[in-house]
C-alpha cells in the first residue's frame, strides 16, 4: 500500500474496509451523518478533530456498539467479499479495576476463556499469551500486576488483547494518553510493524498532530461528517484544519 492513498482508491481489488454512509443519531442531536471511508491493509488512518466531533462514536459504530445508519463491507486480499472483518479495539479508558491484584496472565485468562479463571487451567493458554504478548514488545510483564505497569506498559498489553485473534482491522482510541514520550513513540514504532508485517489496516484517533504527519498514511478530518482525507500533508493543508486547529497548526 503506497503512502497517502485515499479514500476514493478503488477497493475491487485490495485488502479493504469499506465504511458507507455511516450515521449516528441520539434523538434529534446528529453525533455524525453520512460518513463514507475506504481503509486498506497495511495502512494506518488517523482520524483527527475536535472535541465532540464523533470520533469515538465512528470507532463504536464500526464495532457495532451504537446503533447506526449506513454499512460495513469488508474485502480479503483476494478480493472476495467476506463480510465482516475480525476487529480489534483498544479503548480510551479501561473498563477493568486496575487496583485489583489480577496479573497480565490472569486479564488474558479471563479474556480468552469462557470459564472462570479459576477453573482453566493456564499451561496452555500461557504459550499463547506470551505470543501476543511478544507482538507488542511485552513478553516480560506476563506475570506483572496490572497496578505495577506504567501508562506505556498498560496501553501495550491493551493492545495485546486486541492482537488475539489477528484482527484485520484495528481500531486504536486515543490509545497513549498519559503515556510518556518514549512509551508514545514505542507503541507508534510497534503499530507500524504491525501494519507492516500483519498486513493489518489500523484507524487511529489522535489528538498529537506531529505524530500524525509523521506515522499516518491516510488522515481523515471529522467533525460531524468528513471534511477532509488524503495524506496528511494535503489535510494539514487544507482549509477546513487551519479554521478548527489554527492556533497549533
């Protein structure tokens, strides 16, 4: 997939995720309308745009969390239509305890079993685990309390449990907020050879411009519909970013 390819690319026949007339509504409020996206394997799309714009609602839509309008086409490399794509999603805020004394071995037990963890035995599902672990940098944390992993750490494991089945599509939401600038640029390191090496088509929502002229292959501006896409530098040019990030552009 070259650098900077667009949502008007023909999808026939590549790896692709079609996103098509997709619209949510919460009574009379409009949160998005009529937003229409082509993602290809091996590219990372961020999406970017103010507060409120209804970018964590696009990624719960695509999920299938909130009810919406429009559809969701998937195409495998061969160019047979095969659905749904297998989605991975690692979320802005956790949705477990992180004080609770459960290691990172016992979050993937829990995840990957639908027994209690208690009753499964952990041999087997331990050489899977460090095999997700090992895609994200993170074989070593395995046995590490979830309360003694900092920001970086966490976000990494996060995204481990989204690597498990191998998603074709990857949704990442503001995935390193609070995380140091090392941590930042290693995660970013690692989904790049993720995409690269998994094939994998990612959408992430970034609020850290300079990362996303540096990463993304494809941008994607919304705030409420989709005012612009392309590469980043033809969004970063483009009239609708200077009027909503002006003063940081």
């Amino acid at each position: 997939m070259h650098h900077g390819a667009s949502a008007s690319d023909d999808c026939a026949k590549v790896c692709c995720t079609r996103i098509e007339h997709f619209g949510v509504r919460a009574g009379n409020l409009i949160i998005f309308d009529d937003v229409n996206l082509h993602v290809h394997c091996g590219q990372l799309t961020a999406l970017i745009g103010p507060n409120g714009a209804g970018k964590s609602t696009l990624l719960k839509a695509i999920l299938g969390e909130v009810e919406h309008s429009g559809a969701l086409h998937y195409v495998d490399a061969k160019g047979k239509h095969t659905g749904h794509p297998i989605i991975g999603y690692v979320p802005q805020y956790l949705s477990f305890d992180v004080s609770a004394p459960a290691s990172v071995m016992d979050i993937f037990m829990a995840c990957l079993s639908q027994r209690p963890v208690w009753l499964f035995s952990s041999h087997h599902l331990r050489r899977r685990v460090l095999e997700s672990l090992s895609r994200v940098q993170a074989e070593h944390l395995i046995d590490r309390r979830l309360g003694a992993l900092s920001g970086g750490e966490l976000q990494r494991v996060l995204l481990a449990l989204a690597l498990d089945p191998l998603p074709d599509l990857l949704l990442l939401d503001e995935p390193v907020s609070g995380v140091d600038q090392n941590g930042l640029e290693l995660f970013y390191q690692i989904v790049l050879e993720l995409r690269a090496q998994e094939d994998m088509a990612i959408i992430l929502i970034s609020h850290d411009l300079d990362l996303v002229s540096k990463y993304a292959d494809q941008v994607v501006l919304l705030n409420k519909k989709v005012l612009a896409v392309g590469s980043p530098d033809d969004v970063f040019a483009d009239a609708s970013m200077k009027k909503i990030f002006g003063s940081i552009l």
